[in-house]
C-alpha cells in the first residue's frame, strides 16, 4: 500500500545491510598504510625499505590497532556507555589507551625500530594515536547505533500504519453491510419482488471485498463495476420502475487508464454511501449524480452531488457517520500531501469532491 512513508518510510529493494562503520575503519587503516608506503614515512622512525618487512610491521601495528577500535566499538560502548556509567567507562577507555601505548612501545622494541628516546617519544605518539582511534570508534558506534534505531522506528511506524489501514478496512466493510441489508429488509417488508434480485447483487458486492478487497491497491475498473453495483442495488429499493437515469454516473478516462490505474478498495464507496444515507431518495429527475474523471497525469477526480433531506427527516436522524470518518483517516495514511476532500452544502444540494493523486 502506499503509505508516505512515510513514508522510510521506505526500505529500497536494492539495499543491502552493509556493515559500513568496519569497512570505514579499514579503508582508513589501508589507506594510512599506503600513504607510509609510498612516502616511506613512518610515525616516528624511517619506514624500512623492504617491502616485506613495512608489510609485516603494519599488520602487526593494523593488529593492535583493530584491538583498541573493536574493544570500544564492541565491548565498552556498548556495556558502559550509559546513564549512571559513565566513569566506568571513563576509566575502562583510559586503562585501554594506556594498555594500547604500552602494546604499541613493546612492538617497536621488538621490531627495532629506535632509540631510548625515540621509543619516549613513540609511547606520547601512540597515546594520541590512541585518542584518535577511540574518538573514531565512539563516533561510528553512536552514528550506527543512531541509524540502526531510526530504522527501528520506521519500522514500527509503518507497522502501525498497517495495523490501522487494517483496522480502517475491517471496520469499513460491517458498515457497508448494514446499510446494505437495511436496504433489502425494506424490500422485504413490501414483499417486493426485487428482493431476491437484491440479494444476488449484495452477493456480487461482496465477492469483491471478499476476493478483491484485501488487496492494498486494485485496478481502477473494479472499483467503477463495484460502485455501479452499488448503485443498481440502490436503484432496485428506490427506484425499481425507472431508468439508470435516475442515478446517473458519468465516468471520464483516458483510453486504457482503467486497467493500468490503481487505487486502494472502496475508497470511493463511503462518499456514495453518503449520499444516500443524509440524501433526499425522493428527489427527480436525480437521487444523485456521480462523476469520475481522470487526468493523465494520474489527478483523479470524484465528485458525489445529491439533494438534501427535509430538514427533520428520518434520513438526517439516522446513525452512523463511520464511512466518511474512515475514508478521511485512509486519505491521511494512503495519500498525505497528495488528496484534496471538500464538501460544499447549500439548503438544497451536498457536493462532495475528492481529488488524489495516483
């Protein structure tokens, strides 16, 4: 369904879940490596020449350099990092920067790589070294935990959307048959012979919210059969002796455009189901007039006008209000930004207009 995501709102397809803070702490540990390389630079000391021997002292440098970025992004941050934790964390990263100086100075006395004083002047090197990596770890630990919980809540946040879209939809559809049977229990009161043909066409209503409904979005045209259904069951209570004209439906399309266009089920029923709820059944030459048109832009227009019910008529007492109430909250959650629902009332006439943008 199309939920603005919010929408994420929305997850693409293609995305996968790479693992971006590890290969941004790799990628700067390969590219300070070939910076030494080519420059021959080393921290404190002439980088040697051998290409064997600069390869194997970095990955053992690269190795204890990994042990203090991962023992933050791993360990630390994520168990102390916390309300009321945070000396312990303050000295848990201190003890680690010192073990990591003292791990670094030791390497290089195993390597040769100085002097008394060159080695006093690696262990400062290192220890600011050290900051640096622990200030890049902490960074991409809280950046990663920020998108990773900022997803969490797209997540549940669409979930809620759908469980109310659910809700909408299940409430929608009792209500479209109670009115429903309420029309076929006044035929049979008459003893009309429409009421059997009324039930084969309330049977065909609901196949398609059976069948067709549960889907998040349908082809235009199912939802024009559907609404014309709705207006032949409609024509056999009020008007079984007259012409479709009573009830005219003027439908304006681009050639194709029904079949390719799709919108969510029965957005369009409540505003019909409006008007003969709060309208005059008794107006002529028109119960109603529906027209749909649709641009190529994918604009679509729907417009309900019907005549209003005497004031104090039985039609205007009636109970109910559910079906509008529902739609507005759909159009919030389906299209936001992008629909339009005004209604316009004189002492004779309810117009009801919605635009959407498919």
């Amino acid at each position: 369904m199309p939920v603005a995501a919010p929408r994420r709102l929305f997850v693409l397809p293609w995305r996968l879940p790479l693992p971006w803070p590890h290969l941004v702490w790799l990628g700067l540990l390969l590219y300070t490596d070939l910076q030494l390389w080519f420059t021959r630079a080393g921290l404190y000391s002439v980088a040697p020449a051998e290409t064997v021997t600069f390869w194997r002292n970095a990955l053992l440098a690269d190795l204890l350099d990994c042990a203090l970025f991962y023992l933050n992004y791993l360990v630390l941050q994520p168990r102390l990092f916390r309300p009321r934790r945070g000396l312990a964390y303050l000295g848990a990263v201190v003890g680690a920067l010192v073990l990591f100086a003292l791990g670094r100075v030791a390497l290089s006395i195993a390597l040769g790589e100085g002097s008394p004083l060159t080695l006093s002047l690696a262990a400062q090197t290192h220890l600011m070294l050290g900051g640096l990596i622990l200030l890049l770890s902490a960074g991409l630990r809280l950046a990663h935990d920020y998108l990773q919980e900022r997803e969490q809540r797209r997540d549940l946040e669409q979930q809620h959307l759908r469980t109310e879209l659910s809700l909408l939809k299940t409430q929608l559809h009792p209500h479209f048959l109670f009115n429903t049977l309420n029309n076929i229990y006044s035929l049979t009161l008459h003893a009309s012979p429409q009421a059997p043909e009324a039930v084969m066409r309330l049977a065909e209503l609901m196949r398609y919210q059976l069948y067709d409904s549960p889907d998040d979005l349908v082809p235009l045209i199912q939802e024009i059969r559907h609404l014309r259904g709705f207006l032949a069951l409609q024509l056999l209570r009020l008007l079984p002796d007259e012409a479709d004209e009573a009830l005219p439906f003027t439908v304006l399309l681009p050639l194709g455009a029904e079949y390719v266009r799709r919108l969510p089920p029965m957005l369009l029923l409540p505003l019909v189901e409006n008007a003969f709820k709060h309208g005059d059944l008794a107006a002529r030459p028109h119960v109603a007039r529906l027209r749909l048109q649709l641009e190529p832009n994918g604009q679509l227009l729907f417009s309900v006008m019907n005549h209003c019910a005497p004031e104090g008529g039985p039609m205007l007492a009636a109970p109910g209000g559910m079906g509008l109430a529902n739609l507005r909250r759909r159009l919030e959650l389906l299209y936001p930004g992008r629909h339009s629902l005004t209604i316009a009332a004189t002492p004779t006439e309810y117009q009801v207009k919605l635009e959407v943008q498919l």
